[in-house]
C-alpha cells in the first residue's frame, strides 16, 4: 500500500496537504487519555514527528482510558513508554506496511 493510498481519505478534503502533515511535528503535552488519543489520530494521520510529554507515572487507573499503555506498564515513568509508541506509530504510519 502505497501512502497516496493509505491517506486517499484525507486528500478529499479541500486545501488538505498531507506533504506538510508529514513535515509537521506536534508536541503534546500530558500523556493521559486526551493525550493518548490525540497521538493517536495525529500518528494514524501520518503526522510526521510527535515530541510526547508527561511527567507522571503509568497508574492501575490510568488503563482503562489510555490505548498506549499496557498492565505491563505500571509504575515506570509515563515517558518511559514511548517506546512502545515509536512501534504503534511505525504500524499506524504504513511505515511497515509492504
């Protein structure tokens, strides 16, 4: 799948450029469950870079509403995971896609 046609969607709309969605970077700042899903959509997007801040730790509470954080992830610094959200990007972008 080529990106023209992963973002097809997206270039109906009027004015869209994805070219500068891809050069774009977004900082977003706290990774609870607007901040998840905000990354989410914008990496989904095919956004280019995202810069994620959050200074807090990965709570129990936390998972029920945060699709990028796992049981696993309890306890370690919230921007400890962002690993784990390079590989969800990487999948979501087509970056892997064949």
């Amino acid at each position: 799948m080529s990106v023209n046609e992963r973002f097809a969607r997206q270039t109906l709309i009027a004015g869209w450029e994805q070219e500068r969605l891809q050069a774009a970077t977004a900082v977003i700042v706290g990774m609870g469950a607007l901040g998840n899903e905000v990354a989410r959509i914008l990496a989904m997007s095919g956004i280019g870079h995202l810069i994620l801040c959050d200074h807090d730790t990965v709570a129990l509470s936390n998972l029920s509403r945060c699709v990028l954080f796992r049981e696993a992830d309890r306890s370690i610094e919230s921007r400890g995971s962002c690993p784990k959200f390079k590989g969800f990007w990487a999948t979501a972008s087509g970056a892997n896609s064949s």
